[in-house]
C-alpha cells in the first residue's frame, strides 16, 4: 500500500517556445510549377518504374506525387 500523500502540492509550469537554433540552415517551401507537376504525373503514368521509383528520382517526396496524381484525375 502506498504513503498517503500530503494535502500541499505545487506544480511549475513552462513554457516552451519552438524556435530554429542559430547557425541551423532555413526549411524552405519549393514551389513546383505546374509544368513540373505535369510532366511527374505523366512519367508516372507510364508503364515502367513505380510512382514511388519516379518520384524519388526527380526529387519529390512519393507521397507528393500521389497527391499530384490524385488531383490530375478529378
């Protein structure tokens, strides 16, 4: 069985604000032209490689060019 705890308890509360350490290099979003995308999309469409092949290929995060696939066919 356990101690009884005191009726007296404090608490400290911090507060942490998320900041980018000095030196640390800057997160840029890319920005890919529609020309880009297209032309991804395309190679994709293609029998070959897999979407995920592709993508790693061209530089862009697999999951990026599923989206782009995805919104080319709506």
């Amino acid at each position: 069985m356990s101690a009884p705890m005191s009726e007296h308890r404090t608490f400290q509360l911090t507060e942490a604000v998320a900041s980018p350490l000095e030196g640390a290099p800057r997160q840029v979003r890319r920005q890919w032209s529609d020309e880009f995308k297209a032309q991804a999309v395309a190679k994709t469409m293609q029998p070959g490689p897999s979407v995920s092949a592709i993508a790693r290929r061209i530089g862009v995060d697999p999951s990026q060019s599923f989206t782009w696939r995805r919104n080319a066919r709506l």
